[in-house]
C-alpha cells in the first residue's frame, strides 16, 4: 500500500523540484526550561532557516506552560508533529532539516525490495513460457 | 531577546511570520488579525466560541443544519497567513510572478463582493448558498480569474499539441485528440494543484461548502499558468506546462492513452502507404486447440518481416491483438529532444526547421 503513493510522487520526480514541506510551526512556552533550545533557535538559527527556504512558511506560535514542539506539514496532506522537550539548539536544527528533507509519506514498513504494478513479474502464465524463444 | 522576539510576544494567540518578505515589517497583533479577516473567506475567527467544551456544547445542541464544523478550511486556523503563503507558493513553482496577477489567478468570481450581500452566520444561507454571485461593475470581472483561465487553459492546450505532434509525427489526428485529452483531464490538473499546494490558497466562496470541486481547482491552475503566459512570456509557461502537465504521461502505458480501432484495416491500410509487402498473419504457436481454453500465439508479418506478436483465446483476436501491437510500435516511436516551433521568440517556419532528416525515415518504416 506504501508503493502506492510513492508511484504517484515519482511521477512529478521528472519534472523541477519541488520541497515537499509546506509550512512548518514552531510552538514554545516563554517560561519552560523545556523550551530554552526552542528559544535559542528561534533566536539565532529560525531565521536563516525561513531565507534559505523561502518555499517554507514558518510561524513561530507562543503556547504558554506547554512543552515545545513542531508541527510540520507537507504537500501531500500530511502533518508530522515532533516534541522537542529538553532538546538543544543543535539538536533542534538537525530535526528541522531532517523535516524539511523528508517528503512527508507516512513510513510503513516495505515488506518488498521491489514494486510492480502487476502482482507477477513473468507475466500470466502461458503454455509457451518454457519455450525457447524462436526468432522467425 | 532579540527583535524578532519581541515581535512574537504581542498577544498570546499571536503569530508572526519569519519568511524574509516580512521579516524587515513590524506588524502588530491587530494588523494579522486584519490580514486574517482580509484573506480567509470564511467565519471570521472571533465568531468562534473560544472555549473547545462551549463549542461542542453548542454545537451539540443545534444538532441539524450546522455541517460546517466538518470541514475547517486551512485557512481557518490561526497559524496562517495569506501574503506569507502566496510568496511561499512563487518560489515554490519557482516563478517570479507579480503578486497582483497571482491574487487575480487564484480569485474565483464567488469570491467578490460576497460579504454584501450574504451574512455568513445565517444558516440558510449556508445550505442554500449557490455562491454564483452577481456582477455588480465590470472591474469585478478583472479582479477574478475568469480571462486568465482562458487564456491559461488555451496556452496550455496549445504548448500540449504542439509537444504531442512533434514528438510522435506517426499518430493519426484522433489519436493526437486522445492524446490531449489525457493531458488536459480536469482530475489530473486537481491533483497537481494539490501537489503544488494551490488548493489552501484558492480564495473562493463555493469551496467553502464543497471542498473537492473539481473545475474550480483546476480553473486556477490554468488561470496560473496564464499569469506566468502573461508576465514572463510563453517560453516560461511552457517549461511550467512541460514540468507539470506533460510529465503525466510516464509511468503510464500508452496503449492506455490513445484507442486504436480496426487494427487489422488501419495496419493494411498504413504497409500500403508505406509500399511494403501486404499484411499476412501466420499462426507461430497453439496450445490445447481441443480444450476449452485454447491460446493461439499469431505473429503479424509483411513478407517475411516478424512485425509483433499476439496472443488470444481464439485466432481472430489473436490476429486482432498482433496487429495491436504493430500499430502500437509504430505509433509510439518518437523524436526526443525534438526542437520545438515554439522555442524561440520569432516562430520559425516549418520549412526552417532543421530535423535529422535520416533519423525520421529511419523511424518513420514500420
């Protein structure tokens, strides 16, 4: 079922590219010692982020005595929520650029190593399948 | 803290944007209040009950009529803001398209002057609201995406004819139709505007009740493409067409695409033009002639030439099926990177057009 979605992106792969994550919200209390490496990305690195991505809209959203988090959401429809809750600056922006480099598909196991539209490869099976093949 | 800290702190439901369009701007939290009120074609945010509990409370209670709680509009949430979100779409699509004609591409007519007359807590309204709303100037009209559409729609049309009959020169007139028509579907255009993202940022008041509205999504989406035809000239629109709508076409078979009728008189019909030897079908292999489910395997030839193979229960639609084939080759051979009339700014003549002349007899015999 995963394979399904994928065959519907890789379809728009050959044309320009095209940064699957739409908007991303970055939420943080004022207070909470949980939010202090938010704060200081909101502070330093928030902003290089939003000019380097102006495809990406940020917002920045105070959530008083609430842990911090980000929402992310994506071209497909999906939204990915991620608690930052005592994380660093560092580390927050590695979580950041990992969010702006996924494409936003919901991560289901693939129980597959490959994907065809058919149920077989070889095809239906014929009474002329272990034939060799005659050129006439 | 820094300045755009202090920014974020006006109001506890506040948001401030940090896309760098705004970031030099000192908006206040009345200001984004009346950006909200100015973009969201909806009810207005502070119509909403605040607390979750008197909400659902209420809504509860009026248990007939209210559907639009089903449905909230990305647009209704608070971390949204229209002017962000438009410039966050141009670099998107990676064209530079003057914000004013953006705003016209992405207007439906429903859309103007719907405040006027309609009050959007009524609920009559809501579920009687046919959102065809009356002209009352003619400057309405050039405020909505009516002319762009048109003008989009048929560049569009235009640049997908011209790519459908330089790269495959073997098809026939109706399979050039099919072949448009495939490009041009409505559905498809939905789904790109959904993959660009275009369907959160439509200002229209029919989307409002019912958000899969098919000819509006794509209205817009060929209204965009006429304000990038309009603002930075058709060779950028067609490198949008060629990027979005023409990329449709892999991953997808092409005897999907085009119908081949008769394909048996339509592939005598061609050998003949082609002054090659008639068309002959010759049975190559059979399995259980006696059973109930036999399988004929009949190759299509011209002389002694192996042009396809087809197999069928019966020798009919196994002959039927080779020459299927056949045609199919043939239509599907194609010039890549085949240069375009519409590549410079000056149309050639089809007489300059420099081809290599080998290379299309060499594809041109079946």
């Amino acid at each position: 079922m995963a394979s399904t979605r994928l065959t519907v992106l890789t379809q728009f792969v050959k044309g320009r590219y095209i940064c699957q994550l739409q908007r991303i919200t970055l939420r943080y209390c004022n207070k909470g010692g949980s939010s202090r490496g938010l704060r200081e990305y909101i502070n330093s690195n928030a902003v290089d982020f939003a000019q380097k991505n102006p495809q990406v809209v940020v917002y920045v959203r105070p959530r008083p005595y609430r842990h911090p988090s980000i929402i992310a959401e994506f071209l497909n429809g999906k939204h990915k929520a991620i608690s930052v809750k005592n994380l660093s600056r560092a580390e927050i922006n590695n979580k950041v650029e990992q969010l702006r480099n996924s494409s936003g598909i919901t991560r289901k196991k693939m129980k597959r190593w490959w994907h065809t539209d058919s149920p077989s490869i070889q095809g239906v099976w014929t009474p002329f399948d272990s034939l060799p093949y005659k050129n006439y | 803290m820094a300045g755009i800290f202090k920014l974020i702190q006006v109001g506890r439901c506040s948001v401030q944007l940090l896309t760098c369009k705004s970031l030099g701007s000192t908006a206040n939290y009345n200001n984004f209040q009346n950006i909200i009120n100015k973009a969201v074609p909806c009810r207005s945010l502070a119509s909403r009950p605040i607390h979750k509990r008197l909400r659902k409370r209420s809504s509860s209670d009026q248990s007939s009529g209210d559907n639009l709680d089903k449905f909230k509009p990305r647009s209704a949430y608070a971390n949204w803001n229209y002017d962000a979100e438009l410039s966050a779409f141009m670099k998107r699509i990676q064209q530079n398209v003057s914000e004013d004609r953006l705003r016209m591409a992405l207007t439906h007519h429903s859309f103007l002057h719907q405040n006027d007359d309609v009050n959007y807590m009524d609920d009559n309204d809501y579920n009687t609201g046919t959102g065809v709303a009356d002209f009352k100037s003619v400057e309405d009209v050039y405020q909505s995406n009516d002319r762009l559409t048109i003008l989009g729609y048929n560049a569009m049309r235009h640049f997908v004819t011209e790519y459908v009959y330089v790269r495959y020169p073997n098809l026939k007139s109706s399979h050039i139709y099919d072949m448009i028509n495939f490009f041009m579907n409505r559905d498809g255009m939905v789904n790109i505007a959904h993959y660009l993202g275009i369907a959160d940022l439509i200002r229209s008041k029919i989307l409002l009740y019912n958000p899969v509205k098919t000819r509006i999504i794509s209205d817009v989406f060929c209204a965009i493409v006429g304000a990038i035809y309009m603002d930075l000239g058709p060779i950028e629109a067609r490198s949008f067409v060629q990027d979005f709508i023409l990329v449709q076409q892999y991953g997808r078979e092409f005897s999907d695409i085009i119908k081949i009728e008769h394909p048996i008189f339509m592939l005598t019909a061609i050998l003949k033009m082609q002054r090659m030897q008639p068309l002959e079908a010759r049975l190559l292999r059979e399995s259980g002639r006696a059973t109930h489910f036999p399988t004929y395997v009949v190759g299509a030839f011209s002389g002694s030439k192996l042009l396809s193979e087809g197999a069928g229960p019966s020798i009919k639609a196994a002959k039927s099926a080779a020459c299927q084939e056949a045609l199919l080759n043939y239509f599907q051979k194609e010039f890549r990177n085949a240069p375009l009339p519409s590549d410079h700014d000056n149309y050639l003549a089809e007489e300059e057009i420099k081809l290599d002349v080998a290379k299309i007899e060499s594809s041109n015999s079946i």
